[in-house]
C-alpha cells in the first residue's frame, strides 16, 4: 500500500519536474528568440538609417553634378548663339555696306 502511494507521488513528482523543465525550456527558447529579433530589429534599423543617409548624399550628389551639366550645355548653348548672331550681324552689315557701295 505504501509502496503504491510511493509510485504515485514519484510519478507525480517526476511528472512534474519534467513539466517545469519543459516550461522553462520553452521560457528560455522564446526570451531568446524575442532577445535575437530584438537585436536583429535594430540592426535592421541602423542599416536602414545608413542606407537613407547614402541615399540623401547621392542626391545630393546627383543634383549637384545635374545642375553642374546645365551650366555647361546652357554656356555652350549661349554661345553657339553668340557665335550666330556674330556672325549674321556681321554678314548684313557687310551687305548693306556693299549695298550702299553701288
């Protein structure tokens, strides 16, 4: 009789220290995993400050060298027209002087 009540309270005991260590276990795995995805979370988020702040340079970047190239096509432009208008001035003064010759 004792020897059964024996049996039952070490099952029972037994049973239970293998549920409080099936427990902690899964309190352990899941503190660490959400530990784990912390950390991952904010490491995403550096990169992810890193990587505007890249991005915020090379527009910056790109505008400044946009802005550069219409300098130089709006100089060559104006004076290419420079060079035109030089030039046809100079071709009708020469005609309505060689008009007023004859």
């Amino acid at each position: 009789a004792w020897e059964q009540r024996y049996d039952y309270l070490w099952s029972r005991e037994v049973a239970a220290i293998r549920l409080q260590c099936a427990v902690r276990g899964w309190l352990a795995r899941t503190r660490v995993m959400r530990t784990r995805r912390r950390l991952a979370r904010q490491e995403f988020n550096r990169a992810k400050l890193r990587f505007k702040a890249a991005q915020s340079i090379q527009a910056m970047v790109k505008g400044y060298q946009a802005r550069k190239r219409v300098r130089a096509r709006r100089a060559l432009v104006i004076l290419s027209c420079r060079r035109i208008q030089r030039t046809w001035r100079g071709h009708s003064l020469r005609n309505s002087l060689w008009l007023e010759v004859l």
